[in-house]
C-alpha cells in the first residue's frame, strides 16, 4: 500500500474518531438537557456542570486537529523540540545558512525561513502549516547544538537532509495528515489524564505534613482519585484510550515509511557513509550529553555553582574528545540501540535504519575525515554564551561561575557534608546520651563547632570502645530496619554507617591535610592530596578496615595522620 492509501486510510481512521467524540458530546448534552428537564434544580447544575467539565478535553481534542502548528517534545509526535532555542539569522551564520539552503534545494523542498539553535541532540523542522498540513506555512529548522559540536559536516549535512526530505516527498502533505491526526488524539486522552493528576496533586497539599510523614515512615496514604469528578475522568478516557490505541498501531506504517524515505533522501543527498555514521553518532552524543548534564552540570547546580559561560551546552565536548573513553565510545557506536521499536513508536528501530541504509549501493562517498560541523559557526563560543541566556531561568543564571576544577571540588565537597550528616548527628546524639550517664564534674560535651577531622577522632575512638552500633542506632532507619533486632539491624545500617564514615573521613582530609577532589571526564571525582597522591582506594580499604566486623581503626588513624 503506498504512503497515499495509508494516509487516507488514516484520514478515514481520523473521522471515527471525530464520530466517537460527536457521540460522547451528544451523550453528554442529552444527559445535560434531560437533567435540566427532569431532576431537581441543584441535580440539574450538578450534572450539567459535571457534563460540561468532561466535555472540555473531548473539545480541546477535536479542535487540536485545525491547530497545526504546535509544538512537540523531542521523542513525541514528529520530533519536533518543545524547548526555545536561539535564532541566527543569515548575516550572523553565512555559513550555516549557505550549507541548508544548498540542502534544501539538493533535496527539493523550499529552505527554512528561521533557524534555531537548541540544547537537545536533536534537530527538527517544522512548519506552522494550514488546512489540516495542506497549505504551506512559516518553516523553521530547530538545530541541536550538541549535534553541531559532535558531528561532521558530512553527517550534520545527512541530519538536516534527512528533516528537510520529510518536506520533499510528494506525500508529506497528505501523509502530515496522520501525524497530526496521531496529534489530536493523543492530546485528548491527556486532556482526561491532566484534569485526574491535579485532583490527586490537590489532594496531596490537603494532607500536607501527615502524608510527608506518612511516607517516610513507609504507611501508604488515600490521594483519593478526585472523587465522583476523577471517576468521571477515568471512564471518559477509557473509550478514547482504546481508539487511541487502534490508531496509532493502524497509522505506525505512515511515520515508519516517511522515516525510511528521509533517510533514502539523506543518503541520496549527503552519502550513504556520512548518513549511517550520523545514527551512530547520535545514539552516542544522546548518552554522552544526558551523562554529562546530569553528573557535570548538575552536581555544580546543586551545590548553585555554574561552570564558565559556555560550558552548560557546550562542555559536553570534554567527554568526547577524554581519550580515556575513546573505547567506550567506539563500543556505544558499534551498539546503536535495541533491535525491536515499540508498536506505538512512529520511528522504525536505529539499528533496523543504519542496516538499510548500509545496504544501499556504495556512492563512492567513504566516510573519510572531515572538520567538525561546528566549524560552520562563527564565534561558536559566543553563540554558546547566548543560547545559556536563552535557555537558563535568571535564578540558574544568577548562580555563582567557577572553573571546572574548582567546581568539581566544593560540589562534590557539598555533596560529602550532606552524606556525613546523618553520621555526624547520630555521634552528637549518641555522645551527649553517655555523657548524661556520666558524673556531673566528667561530663565533657561535644563542642558543636566541632570540624571533620574532630567527629572522625570521636567515632574512630567509639569504634575503639566497642560503641559502634550504639551511634549507628541513632541513624535514620526505615521501618522495616527499625523492626529488626540484632545482626539484621546492623546489615540494614551499614550502608548507611559506610557512606557516612567515607564521607566524614574526606572531609576529615580535606580540612586537616589540604586534600581536594579532582576532575576527571572518565571517572567519579577523586580524593588527591596536595602532592598528588590519589586517597580513593587507600581510603575505601581503611573505612572497610574499621567498620569491620572485628574493627582495626589503626589504618584510617594512619592516613588522617599522614
């Protein structure tokens, strides 16, 4: 069956949907008039409230189909990035401009009339089109920046090839159909969802504190569903979620088949070589960049440090180029993604693509070194400075700058003083419980200014005088911890105990000895001393050493000392 027949078909499928929400809304409005004709006044404004309310999402559904210029999440619906970007215009990017406009008439289609940069691994192009997708509208190409600072220009060419020949089919119009029809009928069933999430958010706040408690001690609470609303919610939703179902398993064929057909343009246009390679090389910069936001970036904005200007989007260039991850790199290359797609996913499976695509004739265009596609930018870093103002809220961007080593260190610093809390309050506690015990004239409390390398003397010497498990009573337990007795106890604890101690015992070293943590791209933060001497193994064997069952505090003692 050809992309047209499929998408007429979908068109046909489209209508039953309309017809199944026209029958839910004249089910609703004859349910709301006979109230009004029969029930009591107050009966007859409740039901008639009530109609109205779950007929709102069937509405927004119907009319999402004649909006078609909306925006999607990148992974949703066509792919396009729902996040803003930052426009360059032609005077700003030549160079970038010259490249799609060539590729877009190598690929027959009309080139974007804006172009914006973005943060994702990703890159889109969508048009604000009329008429169901029929008559053309504004065309705007969404360019990820990780793709132009991991990619070749060879490859950056097939990605945006591959977007732009979603627009040079002859079908796309008609086949545009489906997808948004794929659209509207996703967005209703959230419709009924979204209404159901805020009742049971509402009902959260009502429980406030109790049902915080509630769950830290590990009782279930009642969120209720919303009630006879919530009820309503749910089985409003159930006919549509059903249909929905049919229609995307019926229509997977239409997006599958254009995906195919763009990249049979991509590799028409930009090699078959540099198209397979792109796959590739998108499927490693997806890991690397989220790895790289969520264990870089992150750890600095948690503790409210920010790396340098340009570093937010653009440091993810450090982890590719770590010649100590070169190997595994190449491994994530040679493994692109699993083999089987949902039935749901409009994309056929990675793997299943570069396999097609390596099985098209050779076009005598080797994947041979080319410069990085970044080179197409003037000033890139500026560019990156500009896209974190677009991106980044005033509060992020009010955070404090620091050099990488430098944030490396008092993030990862910040993230030990919290690990040691816990300990460092079950030994204050556990210490003034014996100090009570004591003789009013031999009682010597805990100094609360107390520093690391103080706590990890006063638990080193309870470990000595056999008091170990006495503090580690007084760390938090969950409840099934605190139901335990003897060895179990402590198995439940030492998790906890062990990441306390390690904690207590770098900061120990950090303020007596002058150790900081350092910056690897390939590995977690190591412990270094100042004559770069690296404490991590030394320190996990020592923290083992006294935390043993037959406890030796002698190691840990040493090193603190030296």
């Amino acid at each position: 069956m050809g992309t047209s027949l499929r998408a007429l078909r979908a068109l046909i499928l489209l209508a039953g949907f309309y017809v199944l929400a026209l029958a839910v809304l004249a089910l609703l409005t004859g349910a709301a008039l006979a109230a009004r004709a029969w029930a009591p006044p107050v009966a007859a404004l409740t039901v008639t409230g009530l109609c109205a309310l779950l007929g709102l999402p069937v509405l927004r559904g119907v009319f999402t189909l004649g909006a078609a210029g909306g925006s999607r999440k990148r992974g949703s619906g066509n792919g396009v990035p729902e996040t803003e970007g930052l426009a360059v215009s032609d005077a700003e990017q030549p160079e970038l401009w010259r490249a799609v406009r060539s590729l877009a008439e190598r690929t027959g289609t009309r080139a974007p009339d804006a172009i914006l940069l973005t943060e994702e691994v990703n890159a889109a192009v969508r048009e604000d089109a009329r008429l169901l997708g029929l008559l053309p509208g504004r065309r705007c190409l969404y360019l990820g920046v990780p793709l132009l600072i991991g990619l070749t220009e060879p490859q950056l060419h097939s990605v945006i090839a591959h977007e732009l020949g979603h627009y040079g089919n002859a079908d796309t119009r008609l086949a545009g159909i489906t997808l948004r029809g794929r659209d509207s009928v996703l967005r209703t069933v959230e419709g009924f969802q979204a209404p159901r999430r805020k009742l049971r958010d509402r009902a959260w706040a009502r429980q406030g504190r109790p049902a915080g408690e509630a769950v830290r001690e590990g009782r279930s609470i009642d969120l209720g569903g919303g009630g006879r609303t919530g009820f309503g919610y749910g089985s409003m939703a159930r006919p549509f979620q059903a249909y929905a179902r049919f229609y995307l398993r019926a229509t997977n064929s239409v997006g599958r088949g254009q995906e195919l057909a763009a990249d049979r343009v991509a590799a028409r246009v930009a090699g078959r070589d540099a198209t397979a390679s792109a796959l590739r090389e998108i499927a490693v910069l997806d890991v690397v960049h989220d790895f790289y936001l969520n264990e870089y970036v992150a750890l600095g904005a948690r503790a409210a440090l920010l790396p340098p200007p340009g570093e937010v989007c653009g440091g993810v260039r450090h982890l590719l180029a770590d010649p100590e991850l070169r190997s595994d790199l190449a491994e994530l290359r040679g493994e692109p993604g699993p083999g089987n797609g949902s039935p749901y996913d409009s994309h056929p499976p990675v793997a299943e693509r570069i396999r097609l695509i390596e099985a098209l004739p050779d076009d005598g265009r080797a994947a041979d070194p080319a410069r990085p596609a970044l080179a197409l930018l003037r000033e890139p870093g500026r560019l990156l400075v500009e896209l974190e103002r677009v991106l980044l809220t005033p509060e992020a961007l009010a955070m404090e700058r620091a050099d990488w080593p430098e944030l490396i260190h008092r993030a990862t610093h910040a993230l030990a003083e919290a690990d040691a809390e816990a300990l460092r309050t079950a030994l204050s506690e556990a210490d003034a419980k014996m100090v009570r015990t004591l003789p009013m004239d031999a009682r010597e409390p805990r100094d609360s200014a107390a520093g690391a390398a103080w706590d990890l003397a006063a638990l080193l010497d309870a470990i000595d005088a056999g008091r170990l498990w006495q503090v580690a009573d007084h760390l938090p337990k969950s409840p099934e911890a605190a139901r335990a007795s003897g060895r179990a106890a402590r198995e439940f604890l030492r998790p906890a105990l062990e990441c306390g101690t390690r904690s207590l015992a770098e900061l120990a070293l950090v303020e007596a000895a002058g150790a900081r943590w350092t910056l690897s791209w390939s590995t977690p933060p190591r412990l270094r001393l100042p004559e770069e001497r690296d404490l991590t193994e030394p320190l996990a064997a020592a923290v083992r050493a006294a935390l043993a069952d037959d406890p030796d505090t002698a190691p840990l003692r040493a090193l603190l000392a030296n």
